[in-house]
C-alpha cells in the first residue's frame, strides 16, 4: 500500500475551540472537553502504529489551530506552508513552519495567493488541488511552480459547496480513493479505483491510511465494511466534537 509516514505534526484542540470557524453552528454546542479526548485518542493511533508524532502546544488565540494540515502540503523533501484562504486562521501556520523547517525544506505562499492543505489530495505522482473558498488560482499556481520541479503533476479541481477537497474524499494507497458520492465526479481524480461512500456517512470520506491500517469516523458502518473489504484493516474513532467544528480525521495532522 505504499510506504507508511514517520513522523506526523499535530497540534493540540484549545480551550477557545468552541469557538471554532464554522459553516453551520452546530445544533449542540461543542463540548471541548470530548473534542481534547477524541483529539488525545487520534495522537494515541498515530502513535500505536509506530509513527513518531511531533506535538505543537494549541495557542487560544487560533480556535482552529488543532487542523495543521491546513498550514502546509508536504511532498518529496518539501513543505510549501499556505496562506489560510479564511482570515481568522491566518498566523495558525508560524510555528507548524518551525516544525516542517527541521525536516524539510520550506516554501511560502504570497498575498493574494491562498492554499489551504485540506485542498490537497496526493495520488502518485499527481497533485490534485480544490479550487473553492479556501483555495485561489494563484495558490494553485504557486504550489505547481514549487512541485512541477519536483516531479508532481498539480490538478486543478473546480469545487462548489465544498470546503476543503479532502472532506468529500481521501486516499487509501494501493489506487483505492473514499469519495463522497455526488460531490465531485470520480474521472476528476484519474484512474484511481473509487469506494463511493453513501450520503449517510459522508464525513467517512476522510480517513487516514497509515500503509494498511486506516483511521476511521467510528459511526460508517457501510463504509467501514467497505474499506475493510478492499484489503484493510480499520482503527475506528470517536470524531463527533471534531466535526462540529467541520473537521475530519486527516485535518488533524500532516503526514511526513
Ligand atoms: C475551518 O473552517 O477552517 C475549520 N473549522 C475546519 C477545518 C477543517 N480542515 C479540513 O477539512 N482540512
């Protein structure tokens, strides 16, 4: 299925969570005592699966600041840290950098250029990246001059209602792809094999692979099944508090 990440960042869920950007307030408030918890048993996963995980202090001042993956896309010895497309979110990137420096090089994205990491899904040697709210033509022309050189071929993919590519998706490794079915036609992420998941469990879409053990919401039976089915093995977990705040599971780290 590829070879697994090493080392993973992550950053803590702050107190200042519950007040976290989202679309939709949710109907019951976000409890941020659960969110630390599920928070807490993902680093636990990463950890109990042999990858060594670089925790960053959260800072109150950034309710968001638990989903790096956001700030940076990473790829063959380069990290190219975004400018948050939503303001409020803009300086959670300054210490996630700090981290990427002593492992990677590093590249930055300019005004008016946006790019959030969320909007990037790796295939191979394919870069795919969500063209929508967070996300602008200029970002996506930077992260073509940092990764063409680099071998990764950058796709542009035209979003509507969608916040971030990988909430409507995620790879698995060995060409299998979860895609929330009718958000974005399967031939727009090449020749990959795709799990369709069911409307019902949307939020499945996003899932972790470390080589073949896949992180997963632990409420998507179906998809479960499914995952399983295409040869892996699934580590459910309890992501309830973390969706209220429109987060999934690969938002809450960046992968090396
Ligand atoms: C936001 O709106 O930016 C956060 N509340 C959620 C970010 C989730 N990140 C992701 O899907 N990659």
């Amino acid at each position: 299925m590829g070879a697994p990440s090493r080392l993973a960042i992550t950053r803590g869920v702050p107190r200042s969570f519950a007040m976290a950007t989202v679309r939709v307030r949710p109907a019951e408030p976000i409890q941020v005592e659960r969110a630390i918890a599920e928070h807490d048993a993902y680093v636990a996963a990463l950890r109990s699966l042999g990858l060594e995980v670089v925790q960053i202090p959260p800072d109150e001042r950034h309710p968001d600041c638990c989903f790096v993956e956001d700030c940076a896309v990473v790829h063959g010895g380069v990290a190219l840290v975004g400018r948050h497309g939503e303001r409020t979110r803009r300086g959670e990137e300054t210490p996630v950098l700090e981290v990427l420096a002593n492992h990677v090089r590093v590249e930055s994205v300019k005004a008016p250029a946006t790019l959030e990491g969320g909007d990037c899904l790796r295939i191979g040697s394919r870069l795919y990246v969500g063209h929508g709210q967070r996300t602008n033509s200029a970002g996506i022309a930077r992260a073509r001059a940092v990764f063409g050189p680099i071998g990764l071929e950058v796709i542009e993919v035209p979003m509507a209602g969608i916040l971030h590519l990988k909430c409507v998706c995620s790879y698995l490794g060995g060409g299998k792809l979860l895609l929330a079915r009718g958000t974005i036609a399967p031939s727009k992420l090449g020749d990959v094999d795709a799990i369709i998941v069911d409307r019902d469990e949307t939020h499945a879409a996003n899932c972790v692979a470390i080589g073949d053990v896949v992180l997963a919401p632990r409420d998507a039976p179906v998809t479960r099944r499914a995952v399983e089915n295409a040869g892996f093995r699934v580590l459910p977990l309890d992501t309830t508090e973390i969706r209220k705040a429109d987060g999934s599971l690969t938002c809450l780290s960046i992968l090396l």
